[in-house]
C-alpha cells in the first residue's frame, strides 16, 4: 500500500509588525497598497534639501607663459582638490612641460610640426598645430566642468596662435569661460602688441568675459631694479589671489550666499572685459581707502561706468556693523550706477579684525583711452566720398567769373568811412519824408 505523503502546509499566522525605532518621520499605512506592505510617507511639513552642486573649475594654460601661470596658481591654490579646481598646460615645447610641478597636467599637441620644441615665436606655426589636433584638443573641454579659465602670454608664438583654437572649442562645450591674458611690455616692440591685439579680437567671440593684464603694470607692483623673474611672480601672485578670492566666493557659505547661478549670470555673454580684484584691510576706519583699492587695481584698467554687472562678496567676523556694509555698497553703487549689483556676505572668525572683499565686474567701457581702443578697435566706417561737382561748359564759367568779382578786404578806417557815407544817405532819406507830399512833388519836379 502506498503511504499517503501529506504536505506540510504552514498556517498563516497574523502577525503585527515590529515597532521600528523612532526616526523623527511619521509612519503612515498606506490604505491603497494591499495589506501586509507598509509604505512610508513623510510629512507635508518636512521638504527633501537637494543636495548642493560641486563647481567644478578647469584652467588651461596654453604657451609657455600660460604654463608658467598655472603652475604658480597651483601651487598657491593648495586647499583646493582636483576634483574642484583641475590645472592643465598646453604647450608644443615638450621641455617646457617637463619642468612644471607635478600638481599641472601635462598636454602636449603639435609635435608633427615642431618635433616637440617651440614655435619660434610663429604665432601661424602655433595656430596650425592647434587646428590639426582639435578631436585631442576637444576631449579637454568634455569633462562637464562648470567654469573653463583659459590663461596665455599674448604676443608670442604656441599662445597667441592656439588659444583661439582653444577658446572656440570651449564655446562648443556650451559652459562658462573666462580668459586670462596678459600683454608683451612695450620695450618688446610694436609688432608683439599688434599680435595680441588681433588675437584678442578673435577671442571676443568665442569667451564670455575677457581679464586683461598688461605687463607693463607689473612696474605699479615693485621697483624698476627687482629681477624679472620676481617681476613676472608678482603679476602670477595677483592672478591667483584674485582667482582664490573668486573660488572662495563659489565654495564658502555665507549669511547673504552667493551662489554659482550668480557667478554665471555676471558672466554671461560675449567678450565682455572683467575686472577682478581682491582688497583687504585691518583697520575698518579708512573705509574710503579700502573702497578706492578695491575699485582701482593697481594692475587692471577698467571704467565702472560702462559695467553691467557687478557682483562683489564680503569676508569678515561676526562684528561687521551695518553701517560699514552700507558705505562699501554706496561707494560701488555710485561708481557703476547703470550695473545690475549682486552682493554677498561671508562671516568667518578666522579674520576677527580683518575686512576682505572681492569684486567681479563685466561690461563694456564707455570711455576708452587709446590704449583700449587698440585692443578693441570698433569697426573702421569706410571714408566718405567726396562730392566731384560736374564742370560746365567753358562760356558759362567765364559769365559767372565776370560776374562775381573777387571780394576785396578793407581797412578799419575804410570800414568806417563807408558806414558814415550810409549813415549820411539814410539820415537824407528821412529828411525827405518829413517834408509834405506835395512839396517833395515841387522838387522832385
């Protein structure tokens, strides 16, 4: 006989749910989803903060002074790690990238024209290089970063010549750029300023806002009789200090925040020129003072009167007065009184006594020097032609140069005597009509 195998079959027990321990958020049974799953639904009241975006920054030096640049920046700009802030420089001269620290990515393009050295100061050789490796160039700008910030020595070869291949395929990425650019000192001649002007021209339509340096103010920085080298590293200190005042203002929170939307609102457009400066002071009496040092930069010209956009932060302890905030914005409200104005305060108590701001600034001037003209020259109107009066026929002429006598100039006494002779002849005109009407007929007759 075969046994019967019964299976087993397990009751179904009610069983409650095990209390969870508290976590702050009200548990509610969701009466639509059928019984035994529990769903859990916050409170209307509490909002879900999403989380706060990491900017991420990108610089690129292209040339060797480019190079020479970012490798300074990176070594001041140490608390900020590469998934922040990334340092590149692009160069051909293969030497050159070797010898910058180890902080810098290297990029080398060009070495099928240049066999890895230089361009010899042939900006056409730099540009060439450039174009023949844009799909290697392009993978630079594909990383999603939020703000590219390109850097070069203008008037020389590899930098004036690649950087607007550089700058056009940033402008392809579709994020925010700023070129940092300096120019040649004028003891270096008239054509190396030329090649950085018509470079600068190029580059107004691919980069929102354009920083411009000349070397020439590096002489507002130190004396005539400091080494070039110490020269140069003054200039690159100024650069990475105002561009680590722009960072602070990107990363550090603040009691009235600024935030990355801000900092690209300023920005936005094309080939606007930018100022950017950074000012602090220690004794918040000389408030004056420590507004002109932030408007007037000892080393970059700018005309607050054509800004559109301003956008400055203050850094400070938690004993700043309102009535020190309202000074510092009227001073840089009267100066740029046509510019949409962003302002931001950071309290950090590092600085206790210490008053520290930053200033960022985009817009064409309205007053140029010269100077400025030639960076940005406007559109030459064509001359005008000048009217050629039809000749006519030559008995016509001769009529009219018989009729009009040449005009034949008089002395003083000339003059006078002909307006006692018109006096004379009008005062005899009057006497003639105070005499009755018939007796002017008598004599006339």
């Amino acid at each position: 006989m075969e046994k019967k195998i019964k299976k087993r079959t397990r009751r179904k027990h009610n069983r409650t749910p095990r209390k969870s321990k508290p976590s702050g958020k009200r548990v509610i049974l969701s009466q639509d989803k059928p019984k035994g799953k529990i769903s859990f639904i916050k409170e209307s009241n509490t909002q879900e903060v999403a989380p706060i975006k990491k900017v991420r920054v990108k610089v690129i030096g292209i040339g060797g002074g480019g190079g020479n640049i970012v490798a300074e920046m990176s070594s001041r700009l140490t608390n900020y790690s590469s998934k922040k802030i990334d340092f590149t420089a692009a160069n051909t001269d293969l030497q050159d990238l070797n010898s910058l620290p180890k902080k810098v990515k290297l990029f080398s393009f060009g070495q099928e024209l240049t066999k890895g050295l230089g361009t010899g100061r042939d900006p056409l050789l730099g540009e060439e290089a450039a174009k023949k490796e844009e799909k290697r160039i392009k993978k630079l700008f594909s990383d999603k970063r939020d703000l590219f910030i390109i850097v070069a020595s203008l008037g020389g070869g590899t930098g004036t010549g690649a950087v607007p291949v550089f700058a056009k395929l940033a402008n392809n990425s579709n994020a925010t750029t700023l070129g940092i650019f300096t120019l040649p000192f004028l003891f270096e001649g008239r054509g190396k300023m030329q090649l950085a002007q018509r470079c600068l021209e190029k580059l107004r339509e691919n980069l929102n806002a354009i920083l411009i340096l000349p070397n020439e103010k590096v002489f507002n920085l130190t004396k005539e009789d400091t080494p070039l080298p110490l020269a140069f590293s003054l200039l690159n200190k100024y650069i990475s200090d105002s561009l680590k005042g722009l960072l602070r203002i990107i990363y550090l929170p603040g009691l009235i925040n600024i935030d990355w939307a801000d900092i690209k609102t300023t920005l936005s457009g094309k080939g606007k020129l930018a100022y950017l400066n950074v000012t602090e002071t220690k004794n918040k009496e000389k408030l004056d003072e420590f507004t002109k040092s932030l408007l007037g930069s000892r080393v970059l010209d700018y005309n607050f009167e054509g800004a559109t956009n301003i956008l400055f932060n203050i850094e400070s302890s938690k004993n700043i007065s309102l009535g020190e905030l309202v000074t510092i914005s009227q001073k840089i409200n009267s100066a740029a009184p046509k510019a949409k104005i962003i302002f931001g305060l950071s309290q950090v108590s590092n600085l206790k006594d210490t008053l520290l701001a930053t200033i960022l600034a985009t817009g064409n001037e309205i007053k140029r020097k010269r100077e400025k003209k030639e960076i940005f020259p406007e559109k030459i109107a064509p001359p005008k032609k000048k009217k050629v009066k039809k000749s006519l026929p030559i008995e016509i002429e001769e009529e009219k140069l018989k009729n009009n006598k040449p005009q034949i100039r008089r002395t003083a006494l000339e003059i006078k005597k002909a307006e006692k002779e018109e006096s004379k002849k009008e005062e005899e005109k009057e006497k003639i009509f105070e005499i009755p009407a018939f007796l002017r007929r008598a004599k006339t007759k």
